[in-house]
C-alpha cells in the first residue's frame, strides 16, 4: 500500500486555485520530488500534506488514515525549511531536542536522540553553539538533524538546498542522498533545480500551475517526457525547439530536410510541429545536417556550450565535447532523428 | 405600613451609630501652611459627630477642575468639594447642593458670598477673602530717595515714585510676572477698582460694561502706559508668575509688586523674607484723581456634592470648616483672611497686615476679573501680552475681548 | 573634524546633566536659601528636605504603591502584547485586519476624551482605590502601542519559525511562551523601558483611580502649589522619585543600550 497518497487534492486561496484536484501516490521508502517553476504551486502542495495549510477539497491520506484535518505534529511527519526556521535564542542541541521537549519525553530519552542525530550529521562539536554562530551549510545540517531527532515516517523538504551556494549546494545533495540511503525514509522534497531533481530522485513530479504535468523516474522524465513542458524542464541546457512542417517525405526544418521518426501516430502534410533535440545530442558526425552560425561559445573544460543561429534564425544550443567552433564562424551540426522528440504546437507529445 | 416607613425612617436619621465616611477634595490639604487648620476641621467634626469620619482627598492644583469634572459627570464625585470663588465656582453650581437656609447662624457672619452665589441662591461656603494690593519694599525707595514712609495715594504718586526708580535705575519699580501667560488680571483689578464706580462694577460683572467702553479701556491704557515710561522690566521671564515675580520681589529686585492678600499672605511671605520693617503696602491708584480702593472677592469655598448620599452631614462638615473656631488656625498658620467675620484678628503682629485688614473692613470693591468667564481671562492673557509688544492698539485689543463670549 | 561632533554633543551631554545638577544642588537649599540664591552652589548642605518629601509628603509610601504598579502593569503589558502581537503577525483568522486597524484606531484617542466612561467604568467594577485597578487602567491605556508595536515587529520574523515549532508538536501557547516571547526581547525590551517611565510618570490616570493612597508623582505634583511652590522640597521629592529610575537604568544599562541597538539596526 502507498504510503501517502492524494486524491483530487485542490487547494484555493482567497477564491483563487493554486492547486487544481492533484492525484498522486506515493511509496515507502520512495525518494519524491516535486519540481517545476516557481509559482507551479510544488511548495503549497507540500505545505498541504505537512498540514501548515487547509486542503480545500480532495483528501489527504498518510498510512492508510486520512489526515486532512490532522494536526501538523501528528501526522508523522518532520519538514526542513527553506530558510532552516532555526530558533536563534536556542543551541543546536535546543533546536534539536523542541519537539521532544514539546512533548514532554523524558530527558534520557531526549538526549539519545539528540546525540544520535548529532552523530550521524556530524553536529557533535556544534551542540552548544546558537545557529548566529553556524555556517548555511551548518545550520542546514542542524534543520535536518531537528528533523531526524522526531524520528518520522516521513520527510519533507521545502527548497532545502537554495539557500547555500553552488558548491555547497553539491556537497550537501550528496550528503540528502546518503542520509535516504542511511535512513531509508520517505522523502518529499522540493526544488525549482531540475539537476536537484535529477540526482535525488526516486520519482520526480513535475507541476505546472497549479497541475501535475508528469510523474516518472528521472530518466523517464528525461527520455519519455509527456509534453514540451517536461521536455524543456527536464535536462540542462534545456532542450531546443525547432518549428517542423510536415512534409510527404519527412520534415521541413526551415530550409533542412529531415526524415520523420518512427511514430505510431499517421501526422498530416502541411501539419505544424515542434522538433526538440537535446544539446548533447547534437554533437554527431553524421546523421541529419543543420548548418548553423555560431553566436557564442561557452567552455566548461570537458564540454562546451556551442549557441548557435540557423538560417531561419531560430536559435539553438549544442553540447560538443570537441569543437573548433568561433564565434561568427560557420559550423554543421549534426543528430540522429531517433533521438529527436516530436511535439505539436500545442506542447502534447506525438509518439 | 406607612407608620412603619416613617417610623423607621426617624429612626435611622436619629440613630449617629452609621459610621458615615465624608470624602472632600481640595488642592491644598497637603500644603504644609494649611495642614494643621485641615486637621484641626476634621478633629472637630469628628469629636461632634462620633463614628463618622472625613476623609480628605487633595488633588495637584493643574488637575483639579479636569478630575473633579471627570468625577462628577461620572456620578463618583465627593462629597464635598472646594472651589475658587468667581467663574471657576459657578461653573460647577450645577453639582452643588443649594445651601440658602441650610447655614443657620453662620449665615450671617460670612463675608465673600457673592462669588459662590447666582441668582438662584449660594452654592457654596466661603472661607476665605482674597483681594490685591500692592506691597513696596522700603529699603529700595530709601535708595531711590524716596520717603519710605509716604506710600504713594494717586497715580500721579506713583509715577514720581517710578520716575525716582528709573532715575536711579538699579532696580524695576513694579514686579512683572511671566510675560508669556500669566497676564494682566491682577493689574486689570487693581486698576478697575479705583477707577470704577460700584454701578460700573456691577455692569461689568453683568457684562453689561463693553471692553470698548471708555471705563475698560481707560484701565487698558494704563497698562500700555505703564510699559511705555518704563515702569515694567525689561526682557522675557522664564518662570511662573508668582515664582518669578514675587520670588524676584523677595529677592528686593523690585521696588512694588501687585500681591495677593490671603491664602498664599504675601505680607507674611514678605515680611519674613525682607523683614517687616522693609515691607510697605498701598491701595493701587489709577489713573485719573478717584481715591484707590482694595479689589476684594471670597477667595475659596466649600461646594456640597447634590448627589452625595450623606449630604446633610456635608452641610455640617462644610459649617465646620468655615467656624471660626477652626479657621483661627488658618489664620495663625498661614495668613489666610477668613470669610467668617467673627474671626479674631488681634493677634496679627505684621504692620502691613494691620494696615490690610483696616482696610477691608471700609474700603473693599469688588474684584473685576473674577466675573470673567475662563475663555475671557485666556484672551486677557494673550492681549495683554500683544498689548505690551505693541502689536495692537488698545482699542483692537478692547475689541477683540468684546469678540469673546462671558 | 571631530569637534564639529564633540561640541553639539557635550552641549547637548550638559543639557541632560544640567537638570540634574540644578535638582540636586536646590533640594539640600532650604526655601529661603533657594530664592534668595536660585542658581548658585549649596552653601550648608541639608537633607532636611529629603526627609520631608519622604515622610511628611508620604513620598516613601508613595514610592511603594509606584513599585508595584508600575511592576504590575508592564509585565502585563508584555505579556499581553506579545500574545496579541503574536496572534496578529502570525496566525491567520477571520477580520484579523480589521481587528488590528480597530487597535490602530483606538491609538488615536485621547485620554483626555474617554476620562468618564472609563471613571464610570472603574467605579461599576468596584476598581476605584485598588492598585490592581490601576495596573489593569495603565494596561488598558498603554496596550494598544504595545500591540501595534509586538505586530509591527513579529511581522518582520519568518513565520516558518512558527511553522517549524508547530511540526515540532508545540500548541499554540507553547510556540508563543518558547518561541515568540525570547524572539520578541528586544521589542518587550524597547516597552519595557517605555511602559516603565509612561506608569511612573502618569498623574492623571492615577489621580482618578487611587484617590486614598497615591503614586509617587502624584505626590510630586501635589507638592507645587496653587500660588507658591516650595522648589527645594519638590526637588528633594524628584530626586526622591527619579532614583528609582535611574538606579533600574545603571542596572539594565547594557541590556538598553542593546536594545535599543538592535532594535535600531533590525529596524
């Protein structure tokens, strides 16, 4: 059985839907993410299932009881903040310990718990120190051991990771994906940061205003995406689009001709689409030819970020290992049609 | 059961044994010249009258009419309550007692009346008189070679005494209060009350004597007078009135000051300070040849709450204060001079006092300024001060008075 | 270039010394000494003064009664405050705007203007004459500046930090006690000072609802007179009723100065 799972779950403010009847289950153990731009409504949605806001309509259930009217405490469930939410009168070992100090545990008790997930974040030297004298990565660490100490079913992560910077960022992912591994707890997390997503992931949800637009593992999402939406989300550089007309013979991309993929679906000549290639699959040698201009050349060291104009003027990004490309310089690129995804003008996928 | 209702009403009215606590608010119980003449009220009472008690409540004397107002219009008020004679007492007649008939043989010994009373009867017990006269210090007229002994009788004295001063020019010749408040009232008085006839006393009081008249305005002008051949001092002052004036008088800064006759007795302050050999005192003169007179009102009187629940042994309390058996003791502490004129003054020692209280007995008129109405005296205060900048002449300041309403 | 500072800033140091000097200096005069010679130095020292204000002038009762009230009124007005402001900046229910523009609102009125009703109202509930009515008329007076000002600054706290407490388990008056009220210290500290000095300094409320015994300014102002005031008895008293004041700020200097500080700088 799911540990939690949604059922038309919609939530308005002041008359307004954030959140349009959300369906989703998820499993034991399972490492969620909810991901997409901000203002898709993935931090409300969390908000909801820890019980910090009211489900309007739809139900809540965690381990097999409904919980839509449940407090927050009780619901089994620990949050780390986006912004810790750290009590700053408080030492690391006070922050950590409130809640079992809320309810009254005993104090051998308390102090097992605390040493515990002291020990496992690696906090032991920090216990008497408040969070004013913490580093971010510091106090993230005290966030999540105030999580642990609660010893709950499941985790919630509301964007831990944006408040620290990029290197940390890294560092930190890595340590999350341990402590899954160590703990083997349900996790929600949130992030805006598909590589976030990508890495952490068991199964990502992607939102879109308010709405589920897919749900799959990383590299479902990746190879699969259901609409342009998750396509372009999904992947960094994003994927590039390119206006295709349906032709009898195949596709015409401005004034390249290509062949069309297999698909089971029978598209109509004259029809109007979208061709989305990724970046790293434009570094082939053969396969169908787009003579591009490049604009700008980014070097990463092992890849470079080649941005380049076609002669129709739309714009698009490849990833070269190699490349002798120059700014101005003429340059073909190439891709095989088989990696290429089809959409309609719409954003729907056509398979 | 009529019978019964009666009968148990006498009874309860014979019957002293309901301990009655009488609450009186006053704004002086706790000043130390008056505390033992307050004392002296309640021991007597409360020997008269046994279990009841008085409970003296003082309030700081800014305040008082806020909180008395505050508490009578919220039916918490005292039972009895004290009041400045004049203005300040009739605005506050319509919470008092009306207590014609209710005085016994008291009525006919108490002088100041008029300022407690309306139309409609005497509202409150006076138990003091206040009146202005002017006090001179006589060691400052030796110096300016005057004869300390010849106080001056007319206005024309009085400029040849302030024409020595400024020749001199060491000290002032009359003491200025605060120039930024206080006003003119005291001078406004004095002035009136050798200038004016009883009819035009009367008039004024009824206000029915124009501040356009040529009897106001004639005391206006010699106040502007006065400023312009130099009588005054200079400059700003930076305190209140009585601390600034008559401390500077103390001092013997000044050579004549417009003082106050009772409650605060300037003769006794002065004579202590100066000594009473130095301490002079004449009747202000005004201008024109009218013999001077002393401007007289009752100063302060006891009010009873008409709301209070025990307001026939209020009337009682407010007898006591006002025998004169207890206001001896005022008197001989603090100078007052009482409204009971069965009061015995023989024991004054103070030359000046003797001379006051000579006059009081012949030559009181009444006290002009304290018929004006709180609005009026607010006015008075800010004309006089533009009167004396020369911002306005005195017939503009004349007419905007007559703007303000009694 | 520091001079441009230094000089504004000693006049200004002797402005607030001055004052103090000139109290002092006139409450060991006596009445005579001092009108005679306002502004020079004492010349034979006397605490005749100091013993009268304390016993003849009841200033050593009054003291008392001033203690507690002021005591009284500021602890509940912290504590009151922080609970309302707490409940305005956090928590979300119905006409939580109006509510809090009703308080702005009641800002705006002066003392002066609801004197009656609340007399009446002090004397309906049997008030009158009681330190607790006092305590209870400061607070209801004084609180509204409190709130807007617990709101103004719990606003500016992460609300996550509520959120955070209440996954922690904590129930709302936990949250408040454990976390809104050390959060709140240097806001409470700021109207703690101010409460402080407006109780111990206010007449006219005291004036009306502690009519037998009085408070220790009241005392004060019923020492100057209607005509005359005896200046070095009414200085003995203030000085008499300042200790109190200063001895609390020579005590919590630091905590003052930091309150302040940090109220500035977060401000």
């Amino acid at each position: 059985m799911s540990q939690i799972v949604l059922n038309n779950l919609s939530k308005r403010f002041a008359g307004v839907e954030v959140l349009h009847e959300v369906s989703l289950s998820i499993e034991k153990g399972e490492f969620t993410v909810f991901v997409g731009p901000s203002g898709c409504g993935k931090s409300t949605l969390l908000r909801c299932i820890a019980g910090l806001e009211e489900i309007t309509s739809g139900t809540l259930d965690i381990g097999g009881t409904r919980m839509n009217d449940v407090d927050p405490a009780a619901r089994g469930l620990a949050m780390v903040f986006q912004s810790y939410a750290l009590y700053p009168h408080m030492t690391v070992a006070q922050n950590m310990s409130f809640g079992l100090r809320m309810a009254h545990r005993p104090k051998a008790e308390i102090d097992a718990k605390v040493a515990k997930a002291a020990r496992i974040l690696q906090l032991q030297p920090l216990l008497d120190r408040k969070p004013a004298a913490l580093s971010g990565g510091q106090r993230q660490r005290v966030a999540i051991g105030r999580a642990i100490v609660r010893d709950p079913d499941v985790f919630l992560f509301d964007e831990p990771l944006s408040n620290l910077d990029a290197e940390l960022r890294v560092q930190t992912r890595v340590e999350i994906a341990k402590l899954h591994q160590t703990l083997g707890n349900t996790i929600i997390y949130v992030t805006h940061d598909q590589t976030e997503a990508m890495t952490l992931a068991d199964k990502i949800v992607v939102l879109r205003a308010g709405r589920i637009e897919q749900v799959g593992t990383p590299m479902h999402l990746y190879d699969d995406p259901d609409n342009a939406f998750v396509a372009g989300f999904i992947g960094s550089p994003r994927m590039n689009f390119l206006a295709a007309n349906v032709t009898a013979t195949g596709l015409q991309l401005g004034q390249v001709t290509a062949p069309l993929p297999a698909l089971a679906t029978t598209l109509a000549v004259g029809q109007q689409m979208q061709l989305g290639i990724r970046p790293e699959h434009l570094d082939q040698t053969d396969g169908v030819r787009l003579p591009v201009t490049v604009e700008v050349v980014e070097h990463l060291g092992a890849t470079a970020f080649v941005h380049c104009r076609l002669d129709s003027g739309e714009t698009l990004v490849a990833e070269q290992r190699e490349t002798a490309a120059r700014p101005g310089a003429r340059l073909d690129l190439h891709f095989d049609i088989a990696r290429a995804r089809l959409f309609g003008t719409d954003g729907a996928r056509v398979r | 059961m009529k019978t019964l209702v009666l009968s148990l009403a006498l009874v309860t009215t014979a019957l002293p044994a309901f301990a009655t606590e009488l609450t009186v608010w006053d704004w002086k119980s706790g000043d130390p010249a008056a505390a033992a003449y307050f004392a002296k009220a309640k021991e007597v009472f409360e020997a008269a009258h046994p279990g009841d008690t008085i409970s003296y409540v003082m309030q700081p004397n800014d305040q008082y009419y806020t909180l008395l107002g505050t508490a009578l219009a919220s039916d918490g008020g005292p039972d009895l309550f004290l009041l400045n004679g004049g203005a300040q007492a009739r605005a506050r007649f319509e919470n008092a007692l009306p207590l014609d008939g209710k005085l016994g043989d008291l009525a006919a010994n108490l002088a100041g009346t008029a300022d407690f009373s309306e139309a409609t009867g005497l509202y409150a017990v006076p138990l003091t008189i206040q009146g202005f006269v002017v006090y001179y210090n006589k060691a400052l007229y030796a110096d300016a070679g005057l004869d300390p002994a010849a106080a001056p009788k007319t206005w024309d004295d009085l400029a040849k005494v302030c024409a020595a001063f400024i020749a001199k020019g060491t000290a002032p010749c009359i003491a200025l209060g605060n120039k930024e408040g206080f006003g003119m009232e005291f001078w406004f008085s004095a002035i009136a009350a050798s200038l004016w006839t009883a009819q035009e006393q009367a008039d004024f009081a009824a206000g029915n004597l124009a501040w356009t008249s040529p009897q106001v305005v004639a005391v206006l002008q010699g106040w502007v007078d006065a400023n312009a051949a130099g009588w005054f001092p200079k400059g700003a002052n930076s305190t209140a009135k009585f601390m600034d004036e008559y401390e500077g008088f103390m001092r013997g800064e000044t050579g004549n000051t417009i003082g106050l006759i009772s409650d605060v007795a300037h003769w006794k302050q002065f004579d202590e300070m100066l000594g009473a050999e130095n301490v002079g005192v004449f009747m202000m003169p005004a201008p024109g040849g009218a013999a001077a007179k002393l401007p007289a009102a009752g100063g302060i009187g006891y009010a009873v709450n008409k709301k209070s629940p025990n307001a026939d042994l209020a009337v009682e309390f407010a007898k006591t204060l006002a025998s004169a058996e207890v206001l001896q003791v005022f008197f001989a502490d603090a100078g007052a001079v009482t409204a009971n004129t069965q009061m015995d003054t023989s024991s004054v020692t103070s030359e000046a006092a003797k001379t006051i209280f000579g006059w009081l007995a012949t030559e009181t008129v009444p006290m002009a300024h304290a018929n004006a109405s709180a609005a009026q005296l607010e006015e008075l205060h800010r004309q006089s001060q533009t009167l004396l900048n020369g911002e306005v002449s005195v017939a503009d300041a004349a007419a905007a008075m007559d703007k303000v309403g009694k | 270039m520091h001079w441009v500072v230094a000089v504004p800033m000693a006049l200004l140091a002797l402005s607030c010394v001055y004052p103090v000097f000139f109290t002092v200096n006139n409450a060991l005069k006596d009445n005579k000494g001092y009108i005679l010679n306002r502004f020079g130095i004492v010349q034979d020292p006397s605490v005749q003064n100091f013993v009268d204000a304390w016993g003849r002038a009841h200033l050593g009762e009054y003291l008392f009664n001033s203690v507690t009230v002021t005591l009284g009124a500021v602890v509940l007005l912290l504590l009151t405050s922080s609970l309302a402001g707490f409940a305005l900046a956090m928590l979300r229910f119905p006409f939580r705007r109006v509510l809090f523009i009703v308080i702005l609102a009641s800002l705006m009125i002066p003392v002066q203007v609801v004197l009656v009703p609340f007399y009446r109202t002090m004397m309906g509930l049997g008030l009158i004459n009681t330190r607790f009515g006092l305590i209870l008329a400061y607070t209801a007076f004084f609180l509204p500046f409190c709130v807007y000002l617990m709101t103004a600054f719990y606003s500016r706290l992460p609300r996550e930090m509520v959120e955070a407490a209440r996954m922690d388990g904590a129930t709302l008056l936990q949250i408040w006690w454990n976390i809104m009220l050390p959060m709140g210290r240097p806001a409470l500290l700021t109207l703690g000072i101010l409460n402080t000095l407006y109780c111990w300094n206010d007449v006219l409320i005291s004036l009306l609802v502690l009519q037998k015994e009085r408070t220790v300014m009241v005392g004060i102002a019923a020492l100057r007179g209607e005509y005359t005031t005896n200046v070095p008895l009414l200085c003995a008293g203030i000085a008499l009723a300042a200790a109190p004041i200063i001895l609390l700020y020579i005590f919590f200097q630091r905590q003052i100065v930091d309150g302040i500080a940090v109220g500035a700088v977060k401000g």
